[in-house]
C-alpha cells in the first residue's frame, strides 16, 4: 500500500522505516529539512536499535523517500499523523499545536476515500474535534494509539502486542478498520489483538496505560521511601509481590524513577484533561504519582550528598548515564540529567559519561562537563552516581575495576542495578534506592 507518514520524529521516523520494511510504500513528511535530509540519505536522527538497518534497506529500495512537502502525501491510502503533543510551557496540558498544524496542512491533499490515522498521543475529545474535517474531505479518521517503547521501537511496530482503533460507527469507520487491518497485516495474521473501539476509547486506552506504568514505578518508589526508614529491602519486596500473578514483576523497578518523552507529560496531561472535564478527583493520584517520582531525584542527590559528609563542593562525582533509560540516546526529562544537573548546581565537580546520550545531554546542558570513556570518568573520583542502567555499569564493571580508578570508595545506585555484596566486599560504601 501506498502511505504517508506525517512527523518524523521518534515515532514517525521509525513508523515510515518499518511500514517499508513490511512491504509497504512510504512517504515521510516533515518540517524540519535537517531531519529529513539525514533521514533521505538513510541516517537514523537518534540511537534506536534495529532503525538503522531497515532505514538504509528502505531508501535504497526506493520504497522509502522523505520530503518536507506536504503535498507528496497525495496518493497515498492511509496517512498517518505522527506529530509530537509536548507538554505546553508553562502549563501542564498537552500542547497540540503541532496536531493541528498537520491536520491544517494535510486536508488539502486528502482524496476520496483515504484513511488518516492519528497516532499522535492526545487529549481524549481531540480526534472528535478533528474528525468532521477529514469527513469533509471525504476521508475518513481513525485514531491508533502507539505503544511502542524506545530501545524497542523497530520490534514493538512490526510486532505489537495489540493494536487499537478508534473508528466511528459508521460503514466508512468500519472500512477505515479493515484498511489499517491491510497496513498491520503481518501483525494482524499472526493473532495480534486488534481492537476496534471509538475515538474516545482509543485516545483513552493510550494515556491509560502510560499512567498506569507510571503509577506502578511510582508505587514501588512509595515502597522505597518508606523500606528507607524501616531498613527494609525495596528490591526484594519487588521480587515476592512480582511472584503474585496479579501483580507481576515488570515495572517494579525501583530507583531515581521515571522520565523521558511520555509518562512524565503524559501523566500531567491527563490530570489537566481530567480537570477540564469536571473530573479532576479522578486522577488525583497522578499528582501524587509525579510528586513521588520526583522525590526520588531529590533523594539521589541527597545519598551523594550525606554519602560525601554533606559538603559536595570540590568534590568529583563520576555520574554513569545520562539517558532516561539504557537503549536510547534520549534525554528529554532524564532523572538521570536532573540528578547531574542538580548535584553541579550544588558545587561538585561533575562529569558524566554515558554510551550513546552524550551529544544530546551536552545540546541541553552544555555546562555540564562530559567525558566519552567510562573509566576516565571514574578516576579520581570521590564517588560515583550510577542512574541509567546500561550493561557498560551493570554487567560489564567490577567493583574490583572501579577500585583501582577512583579516589573515593562510595557509590550510589540509583537503579539497584549493582550487586551490592560486590561492592561491599571490595571495600565501598554501596548505597541503593530502598535498600539497607
Ligand atoms: C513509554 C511506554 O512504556 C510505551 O508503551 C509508550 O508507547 C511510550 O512511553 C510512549 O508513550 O510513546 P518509553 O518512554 O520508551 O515508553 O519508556 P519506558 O520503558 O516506559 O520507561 C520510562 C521510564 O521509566 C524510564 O525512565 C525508565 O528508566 C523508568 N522505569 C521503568 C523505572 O524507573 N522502573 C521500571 O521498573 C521501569
């Protein structure tokens, strides 16, 4: 089939390459000239694993081309509108310029007939709000939330775990369905749940499941805070309640908390949705939510902090990560950033390192001092910060190795990704986030 793809940021660059890789024919679109001349020439604009490869595969079959002309989405069946909904400045609503400057600049090139699928995540009420536009074009829209997680982006698009589609009642909506049923169809014939919905639901089941994974890491960070005065064990706590069906282990991962491009906005958008919709006791909860996750940032620093005799002036800290998490060179509301950020702001000598974040976190922060090699960070360092768990600090660093770099033996886990008998044994101080 013949598609656009309208934004190519994360989602859309990696939407359009794997469209193309599934057999389909794709156009990107985007504003932004620099992304899409990297993106012509089959440059992957940011680390995402597996992106590369189908990117190069997609450009040179000619299957794959990106433009900033809108009109090039002309002909093809199904446009999709990947667009980003940050949060607004100053505000904590999502701020759907972007959305709307795509549908405004799309309508003209609609033809009879054609699907536009909104994948954008947006406030519930916006696709109700977009829809009779398209329908006057004699399109029509569907609205299919995205799922997929950066570090597995390539994977969660050919091969979801399920697959929504707000449609409306309608035989047009009906045949919208099926239409996208055709685009995803290796997905579709394989089982995948497809689940057809109205646009409310869909909008809905997005920012659902995004505040209910925040509401999970920020529960078992609540747990973290209170094994913190009672000398309990947050990572063993995870473990015997993960064992519980019911509950489940993924997503108990307690430590500096939560970031990136979603669930912080996401969460905050949906409480200013709710507010607006009469319903603000509702989500209450996700305030509560973020003001946790937050508080593990603080308490980062607080550990380096005491850990350093509660002067941290002069002092080397080593920080490990700068990406909100392994996998990914993004470093949009990163704890791991903030926690740098926070602890130079307060006097110490920081130097970052991280595998692949490095050139992003020095755009947004280029006072920081940052360091490529891993163990040139280390020496001399009076302690180390541990906050993206990437298998360089995890799996691939002994305690033993670090000891022979560093000035101080103190080090702060803020992902409980170390082992920390290691560390004891090697003669440091290991601190953990809820953990003895
Ligand atoms: C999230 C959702 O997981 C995706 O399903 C969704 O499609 C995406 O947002 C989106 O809305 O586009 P992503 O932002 O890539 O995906 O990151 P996650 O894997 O959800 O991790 C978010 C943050 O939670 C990271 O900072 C991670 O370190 C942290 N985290 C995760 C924890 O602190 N503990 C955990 O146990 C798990």
């Amino acid at each position: 089939m013949r598609l656009s793809v309208i934004g190519c940021g994360y989602l859309g660059a990696v939407h359009a390459a794997a469209m193309t890789s599934i057999g389909h024919e794709v156009v990107g679109i985007d504003i932004d000239p620099r992304k899409v001349d990297a993106l012509s020439r089959g440059e992957a604009p940011f680390f995402e694993p597996g992106l590369q490869d189908i990117l190069t595969e997609g450009v040179a079959s000619g299957r794959l081309t990106f433009t900033t002309d809108i009109a090039a989405a002309a002909g093809a069946a199904v446009h999709f509108v990947g667009v980003g909904t940050p949060q607004q400045q100053g505000g904590h609503a999502a701020d759907l310029s972007h959305v709307n400057e795509a549908f405004d600049a799309l309508l003209p090139h609609l033809r009879e007939g054609d699907v536009v699928a909104g994948k954008s995540t947006v406030p519930v009420g916006t696709a109700a709000g977009l829809a009779p536009r398209v329908e006057a074009a004699g399109a029509t829209l569907v609205w299919n939330p995205e799922f997929l997680r950066e570090g597995w982006a390539v994977q969660d698009t050919i091969d979801p775990d399920r697959l929504v589609a707000g449609v409306p009642a309608t035989p047009a909506g009906e045949r919208a369905a099926q239409v996208l049923r055709e685009v995803y169809h290796p997905a579709v014939a394989k089982g995948t749940p497809f689940i057809v919905t109205d646009y409310a639901t869909a909008e809905l089941v997005k920012v659902a499941a995004n505040a209910f994974l925040a509401t999970k890491i920020s529960f078992i960070n609540a747990m973290a805070e209170i094994a913190e005065v009672t000398g309990a064990d947050v990572t063993q706590l995870a473990d015997a309640i993960g064992h519980d069906a019911r509950i489940g282990r993924k997503f108990l991962g307690a430590g500096i908390g939560f970031g990136g491009g979603c669930l912080p906005k996401d969460i905050r958008a949906f409480a200013a949705r709710a507010e607006e919709l009469g319903r603000r006791e509702s989500v209450a909860f996700l305030r509560e939510v973020d003001a946790i996750n937050m508080r593990r940032r603080d308490r980062a620093v607080e550990l380096v902090v005491d850990a350093l005799g509660g002067v941290v002036h002069g002092k080397k800290v080593a920080v490990l990560g700068a990406a909100f998490k392994p996998f990914s060179d993004d470093v949009r509301d990163s704890p791991a950033l903030d926690a740098a950020v926070r602890l130079n702001g307060l006097g110490a000598d920081v130097v970052i390192t991280d595998p692949q974040a490095i050139e992003n976190a020095r755009r947004l922060h280029p006072q920081l001092t940052y360091e490529v090699d891993r163990d040139t960070t280390l020496r001399d360092a009076d302690a180390v910060l541990v906050v993206t768990e990437w298998d360089e600090y995890r799996r691939q660093m002994s305690a033993a190795h670090v000891s022979a770099l560093t000035h101080g033996r103190v080090v702060v886990d803020g992902r409980n990704c170390l082992d920390a008998a290691e560390w004891r044994a090697a003669g440091w101080t290991y601190h953990g986030m809820g953990r003895p």
